[in-house]
C-alpha cells in the first residue's frame, strides 16, 4: 500500500493522500464488481450496474469506508478484480490471461499479509477453482495448477516466513504476558464494560 501512497505523493497534496487513496479503492472495486457482473451475466448492463450500486452502498461498506483500514479496503477492491481475471483465465487459458492475474495478484497483495485476510480470499479463489473443476468435469487442472503456483509464488515472500514462524514459535503465544495476564477476574470485568 505504501507504493500507492508514494506514487499518490506527487500527485496530490499531502493532507489528502489517504483520502485520494480510500476513495481510488471504493471506486476500483465498484469498477471490478460491474466488470465482474458484466462478465457473469453476458453484458447485461443494467444488472451489472444495479450490483455494482449495491456493492458501493451497502450499508456495510459505507461502515468500513466510514473509518477506514487499509487492509480491507485493498482487500474490497481486489477481490472482484481478482475474480474476474481468474474466470477469465479459468474460461479462455492463455498466457495473456495469467499475466492478468498475476498483475492483479501483485496489485493487491499488500491485503494478504493478515493471514485472516488471506484465507478469505483463498476460499473464494477455493470455491471458483472447485466450481470450475465440477464443470469442466476435471479437463482444465493445468490452468488450476497454474493458478495455484501463481498464487503461491506471488504470496510466498510473506507466507514462507510465517509457516516457518508459527511452526518454529508456536510456544510463544501462550506464554505471551497478556495471555498470563487474562485471568476469570478480567474477563468477566471486559464483559460487564464491553
């Protein structure tokens, strides 16, 4: 995200850099989700344009763009580009079209550093690749493998490193002072105030 932020820096002031950015996100994600549909629903404008309304409305976007993190809403707009690049791939195969996706891996990659995150956004990648798979009757596990490799390769410069972290300092977490701190007394005094 700091890419963004620094590229954003010699455009705008800085007092607005972080604004510039959060709104570029609501609106990259607006432009994917009508993209996406478009794609899903065989050009149907109007419905396109109808979910991707409702993806920029809702009320619970406007709550996480209301006091913004910058981990979701790199995660909001990258998951429907995302989607849509992996589709494409999944439906056409091509060289061009794995590129694609490992420049919109690359774009957003600065939300899969939360391991939370990171899982969300492989279950959905889960559920499209299993889908396909179902469909084609197993004809396209190339492109899957290729997908996954893509993926993996993309993401190993964090994930690597935390796989050998939390194998290796598993230990540390309970032994970690707020967790020796927490006892029956502090939890039910965080109940009665929370």
């Amino acid at each position: 995200h700091l890419f963004y932020v620094w590229i954003l820096s010699y455009v705008v002031p800085d007092n607005l850099v972080r604004y510039v950015f959060v709104f570029l996100a609501h609106l990259v994600g607006g432009i994917g989700v009508y993209t996406l549909l478009q794609h899903l629903l065989k050009k149907s404008n109007w419905s396109a344009l109808a979910g991707a309304i409702l993806y920029l409305l809702n009320p619970i976007t406007i709550q996480m763009f209301y006091q913004p993190l910058e981990l979701f809403i790199i995660h909001y707009a990258g998951l429907p580009c995302l989607m849509l690049t992996l589709m494409r791939y999944l439906e056409d195969g091509g060289r061009r079209n794995l590129v694609w996706m490992a420049i919109v891996l690359l774009a957003f990659v600065s939300q899969n550093h939360v391991p939370t995150i990171f899982i969300v956004t492989m279950m959905a990648v889960g559920m499209l690749l299993l889908v396909s798979i179902i469909a084609s009757r197993g004809k396209n596990l190339k492109r899957i493998l290729a997908i996954a490799g893509v993926l993996l390769g993309i993401n190993s410069f964090w994930l690597l490193p935390y796989m050998v972290t939390t194998v290796s300092n598993a230990k540390v977490i309970p032994q970690a002072k707020m967790n020796l701190l927490s006892n029956p007394e502090v939890i039910l005094r965080n109940a009665e105030y929370g």
